[in-house]
C-alpha cells in the first residue's frame, strides 16, 4: 500500500509541473511569473519524489534520505523566493 501512495504523489507532484510549465509557456503574455516559479517548485517535488520511490522500494535502506530532504528544502525555498520576487 505504501508503494502505491508514494509512486501517486510523484506522479501527481510531476503531473503538477507538466501542467504548470505547460500553461506558463501556452500563456506567456498573460501569465504571472509566479506560475513558473510554482512549477519549478512541483518539478523539485516530483524529484523529491523519486527519490523516496527509490530510496524505499528500490534500495529499501534510507541511505537518500539526506538527498530527499534537501531536495524537498530547495524546492521550497525556490517557491519561496519566487513569492517575494513577485511581491517587489
């Protein structure tokens, strides 16, 4: 059961990104730049994602546990930034 929930929420955080990246490039002139910085922040989901795929169905030892945590930390300091730059 676990395995199910974690490949849904890659795919759904990647599903995310596509969707995002695909109406910010469908609708540059009307698209706040917030919409691209939403999806980079899901495209570092769906990676941090992956990799918990990975770490525990694959390799089943924990040993990327550093690498997921600071993939998800970017991704959301990445969204982060992006709010304040488009609060300015």
């Amino acid at each position: 059961m676990a395995t199910a929930v974690y490949l849904l929420c890659a795919f759904a955080s990647a599903g995310c990104a596509v969707l995002l990246f695909w109406t910010s490039w469908r609708h540059r002139s009307r698209v706040r730049p917030l919409v691209l910085w939403t999806a980079l922040c899901f495209t570092g989901f769906a990676i941090s994602n992956g990799l918990v795929v990975i770490d525990l169905i694959v390799l089943r030892n924990g040993a990327l546990a550093t690498a997921r945590a600071a993939t998800a930390c970017l991704a959301s300091a990445v969204l982060l930034f992006g709010l304040i730059w488009d609060a300015s």
